[in-house]
C-alpha cells in the first residue's frame, strides 16, 4: 500500500493519509496536519512544524500538541 502512495504521490496526485504512524508521515507526506478532538493543532511541511515548535522528532511534536 505505501508504495502505491508513494507512486501516486510522484504522478502529483492529491493523496489525503490518515496515521497515527509518524514514519509513515515523515516517508510520504509533503504537508501535515496534526488534529486532536476534532480541531487541527497544527498544519504545515515537515520543516515549518519542525521550526515552529522547535521539536525535531516528530512522535515527540504529534503527542506534545495532542496532550
């Protein structure tokens, strides 16, 4: 299945993946929104919610902004 994405995704297709699997987000996505009860706590690339919440591992960000 994260092949077929991952194939998609290079022909620039609009793929919406819902994980909780933050390799699989690091892997396939170009920008991420993280949502938590039913509001979303932060959106952007990889790099801005890195910048923006100064937090380079990812897992650490998603259960620091869902907490």
């Amino acid at each position: 299945m994260l092949e077929n994405i991952e194939r998609l995704r290079a022909l620039g297709k609009c793929i919406l993946f819902s994980t909780h699997i933050m390799r699989e987000v690091e892997r396939l996505c170009d920008r991420v929104a993280i949502i938590s009860q039913g509001r979303i706590q932060a959106c952007g690339t990889l790099a801005e919610l890195r910048e923006r919440h100064e937090e380079q591992d990812l897992e650490e960000l998603f259960f620091t902004l869902v907490s």
